[in-house]
C-alpha cells in the first residue's frame, strides 16, 4: 500500500517479482455481534472486500 504509488509513476522499479511481499496483519476491533449495528458490519465487509481486491490488482500490477 505505502510504495504502490511509486512503483506506477516509476520512482521505484519492482526487482524481484516473484517473490511475494511479506504477509501483513490487518485487523479491526469491534463490538460482539449481540450489540454491532448492522453499519459496522457492512463496514467491515467492505473492508475486507477492498483491501483484497487493492493487494490482487497490485501483485498483478494493475
């Protein structure tokens, strides 16, 4: 996420493609599903949709 940006303007150049970055931990804190408003869910799937789909289109180098 932090050098995508680079790496698409140039300023940084990919040396070794086939190995993949390290794997990150991402995660969110939130109330038990007995006291979540249903946006807080809705955030979270979106969340988790986007951020995969933003690290696939990077690897893949869109």
């Amino acid at each position: 996420f932090e050098v995508e940006p680079f790496i698409r303007d140039r300023r940084l150049k990919v040396i070794l493609p086939q190995t993949p970055p390290t794997p990150v931990q991402f995660a969110a804190v939130y109330p038990h599903k007995k006291l979540q408003d249903p946006k807080v869910r809705l955030l979270l799937d979106f969340m988790a949709e986007r951020c995969q789909r933003l690290i696939k289109d990077i690897l893949a180098g869109k």
